[in-house]
C-alpha cells in the first residue's frame, strides 16, 4: 500500500526531490511520535 503511493509520487516527480519529501515526512512522524512516547514516560 504504502510503495504504490511513493511509486506514484516518484513518477510524478522527480525521483530525488520526492525521495526528500518522503523522508522528511518520515521524520516528522517519527519525531512526533517519540514526543508521545516520551511524554507518556
């Protein structure tokens, strides 16, 4: 499910500039969640 929509993007896109976003949505989520995690600690 998830490789199909970046597929998409990436042939929407440039591949590095989509890989980039991709990423930084990662992050974010990451980020966001440790937050979490940490606040509930």
């Amino acid at each position: 499910m998830m490789s199909k929509a970046t597929n998409e993007v990436l042939e929407r896109r440039g591949g590095i500039s989509a890989l980039k976003q991709i990423v930084r949505v990662i992050v974010d989520f990451a980020v966001c969640y440790g937050y979490r995690v940490i606040k509930k600690l």
